[in-house]
C-alpha cells in the first residue's frame, strides 16, 4: 500500500514560570501556565514544592496550547508553596 504520512517531528516540555502564594485551608493559589508557543499540546503535569499544608488542586489544559495548575491550602494558617506547570508539546 501506499505510505503513510510522516509521524510526529519531535517532543519537547516546556516549563512555566513557577507561582509561589501562601494561602488559607481551602483558598486557592494563583494559577501556573506553560504555553507550547509553536507546537501541539499533548499533555502535561506540574510540581508543588511545598512544606507541609498545600496539595495540587488542578492541572489540566486550559486552552488548546496551554497547561493550567494550582494549588489549595489544607491546612490551617498560612501554607505556602511553590507550583510549576509543564507543557509536553509535539513540533517544533
């Protein structure tokens, strides 16, 4: 049969800015983003750097280019962390 067309170019991650808020139990953080400017978005992910008191509350695509994460305070006080989103992208 014929050949099919060619497959993807490559895969590359970007990484966003990291966001890093002190929040109360039950408030959410501002969000992170990483962007695959010239690229598809296949997926992505992200990190919470933390003590103690926060947990990832999303990560998910917010757009057809870019990954969105945050985070929420579950513990009582002021919880800090530190969240970074990763785009996994095809193309260049």
């Amino acid at each position: 049969g014929p050949t099919g067309p060619a497959g993807v170019a490559s895969t590359h991650i970007e990484t966003g800015t990291p966001v890093t808020a002190t929040v109360s139990q039950g408030v959410v953080s501002g969000n992170a983003t990483a962007t695959c400017a010239t690229a598809v978005l296949l997926g992505g992910g992200a990190s919470l750097s933390t003590s103690t008191g926060v947990a990832v509350h999303a990560s998910f695509p917010s757009s057809s280019s870019t990954w969105t994460a945050n985070f929420v305070g579950t513990g009582p006080g002021s919880n800090s962390g530190t969240i970074t989103a990763y785009a996994i992208c095809s193309g260049p």
